[in-house]
C-alpha cells in the first residue's frame, strides 16, 4: 500500500489503510489494508472490521478498546436461512487440514492497536467489498469533501451490498482493476454459469477457490442458495464464516476435520479452499483418498487476465471494475480523483481521456508540499 495515503486532513496526518499517521483508519481486514496494526498509533474502523482483526489476536476481542459508537451504514443481507447447528472447532493452537492433519496456528504476539472512536466530522459508509468494510468521508480545508475509498464495488453480492456512491470534491480511490479491458460481467450471469458448471459435474468433489476473508464466505452463501448444500471448510474459513454469521448474515458449512464432515464426505460434496491450497496434487489426494474424481473451480477477478491452474475459473469478484471505478469518479462529481494500488498511472490516464481530472495518488498534495520546500529555502 501507498505512503502517500499518509495524508494531511485538517492538518493532522492521517494514515489510510497504511502506518504512519497520528491517527490511522483501517478500511476493512485484509492484511494488506491493515498495515496499521503494525503502528503503534492508534486506529478507528468499523466494529465488523475490529472484530475480524481480533480474530488473529488469540481470540482478545477488539471491542473491549473503545468501541465506535457512531452508526455505520454495513448494508448487510439480513439472515434469512436456517443455520445447522456449527461443528465445535478444535481446541487452541491447533490446525487441522482437509486430511484431519493437524498442525501449530502462528498466533500474533503484538497486543491489538489501541482503537479509538471515528473522529469527529468523520463518517464511514459501506464500501461493498467485504464484511465490515468501509469508504470514509470528511470535510476539509485542503480538498473540500474528501472521500476515501479502499477495496470497493458498485454491485451487490451476495454477502455484502454494494457500495454508495458519495458526492464530494476529491476522491481517493483503489483502482486493483482499473484497466479498461476489465469488465465484470453481472453477479447473476457469474453465479447461473457456476450453477451450471456445479451441475454437470455433481458427481465429482468439487473444490472451490476463493480468498479465505469474503470471497470464501460468497462462495459458501452461493454453495447454499443454488445447490442447496453446505460446503466443507477449514477451521480459518470457518471462524471468518462463524464472524459473518453474528453479523446477521446466515452460512450453513461444516468444518473439515469434524464427524459432520466425515459423513458429508462420503458421497460427492463441495468444499471451499483458499486458493493457495487448491493444487494439483491436493485434487489428487483427495481423489484418491476419496475413489471419486475431484475438479477445482477458482472464484476470482483475474479470472481472464492471469492463467489459472484449474479445471473452471469464473470471474466473480469483490472489486468494482473500470467502469465502476468511471461511474463512481462521475458521478460523485469529484473535482479531483487520485487512484491508489495498481496501474493508477494508467488508469488516471485512462480517466482523462473520458472527461476525468484524475491522478496516481503520488500526486495528492505535491503543490503543497513543493510550496513548503520553497518556503523552507
Ligand atoms: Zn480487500
């Protein structure tokens, strides 16, 4: 992540989604937006976000810093399945894979990050990438309206709604597919393709991939609602499932390694990988253990722009695309926009061409800070 989203708001030194501010916001949990956690300044987040960090700190519940006690807009599926009662989890400091191996978890030793409630005149929105993720919005006397936004998306899933659009006149944006080319086709299209892949292979095991924090959860909620199973699990899976469930959002899974999943294993059944996991020779194992032919099918946004090592891939993503990205940076009425993470270069470029004063985020308050230089000479 950037070290320019170290900024100036209100003259006090803000990180967002990066270490080095006096204050720093943390967008949502995954680990490459909660550099954070490694400062020993404190933070603000939403209370979902909190709770999912905590998950890494033994079990200490971020809630007992002080927790948010403004209302922040999750936008989040109510529950509306019946839950199958959760397997137990094994006991602390065990791991056990798919095989019923088992293995040490590395538990964080830093103490969890003094948190600290949303600034004054600062608010969070949802920003529909994950459980807990947020845009922020302030106003200030260096950009006017500032909104930031990390990992977002202008689409509904089906854990998680899609973002708001929120006026202002800068916007700071993550841009992890601002490539022109790259266009998402509708949710619907992406789940009836999986649904009909799913079908004509209901007598395999079939291996989903998906990132272990939101995506393994829409693929559970999808295993779910159109094949109406409940997939099997590893225990960090389960845990983020079992957060997203207090949450209000209903999964039915069962965690490998349980009596639960033993039995579900004996016919055909779906399981839920992260996809560094998911390799040939896994397939082969459980094929094999199993006397039942076994597929892999990744759920991803690179689906179409990186070779996949499996046997389907489907472009179903947690990110806005270019044309989302387009839509937000138009419609926001956004004076400026600075674009973060990627090829922001490129897409600020690809932004101009239609009408947008965009930048790389590399720019955000270089006059400002060439006019200091000056002065100081
Ligand atoms: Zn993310």
């Amino acid at each position: 992540m950037d070290k320019s989203l170290a900024i100036k708001l209100n003259s006090a030194l803000f990180g967002l989604d990066v270490k080095g501010g006096g204050i720093n916001y943390i967008s949502h949990s995954h680990s490459d937006h909660s550099y954070a956690l490694k400062d020993n300044a404190p933070i603000f987040c939403s209370d979902a976000t909190a709770q999912m960090l905590s998950l890494d700190y033994n079990g200490k519940p971020a809630e007992e810093n002080s927790p948010n006690t403004k209302a922040v807009d999750e936008n989040i599926f109510s529950a509306k399945k019946n839950i199958k009662k959760e397997s137990p989890l094994p006991g602390p400091g065990e791991k056990e894979d798919f095989l019923g191996r088992q293995n040490k978890i590395s538990k964080r030793k830093k103490p969890f990050p003094k948190r600290i409630q949303i600034p004054p005149s600062f608010s969070l929105h949802n920003a529909g990438h994950i459980l807990g993720s947020t845009q922020l919005c302030t106003n200030t006397q260096e950009y006017g309206k500032f909104v930031y936004t990390g990992d977002f998306k202008l689409r509904d899933g089906l854990t998680v709604k899609k973002a708001p659009i929120l006026g202002c006149d800068t916007l700071v944006a993550e841009c992890t597919y601002g490539n022109a080319q790259v266009a998402f086709p509708p949710p619907g299209e992406v789940y009836e393709s999986m649904e009909k892949w799913a079908k004509q292979n209901k007598n395999s095991i079939q291996l989903w991939g998906g990132y272990a924090t939101g995506k393994a959860q829409e693929l559970v909620k999808f295993i779910n609602t159109y094949l109406d199973e409940a997939p099997v699990v590893p225990e960090k899976i389960a845990k983020i499932c079992s957060h997203y469930k207090n949450n209000g959002i209903s999964l039915d899974y069962v965690q490998a390694g349980t009596n639960e999943a033993q039995e579900i294993m004996r016919s055909p059944f779906c399981a839920v990988f992260p996809p560094h996991q998911l390799n040939a020779s896994f397939a082969s194992q459980l094929s094999h253990a199993h006397r039942r032919d076994a597929k892999v099918a990744m759920a991803t946004g690179w689906t179409g722009i990186r070779r996949m090592s499996a046997h389907a891939s489907f472009p179903l993503s947690d990110h806005a695309d270019f044309g989302e990205i387009l839509r937000y940076a138009q419609e926001s009425g956004a004076k400026k926009v600075y674009l973060a993470h990627g090829k922001n270069e490129a897409c600020a470029k690809e932004l101009k061409k239609r009408g947008i004063n965009a930048f790389a985020i590399e720019q955000i308050g270089k006059k400002e800070k060439m006019q200091a230089i000056l002065q100081n000479q």
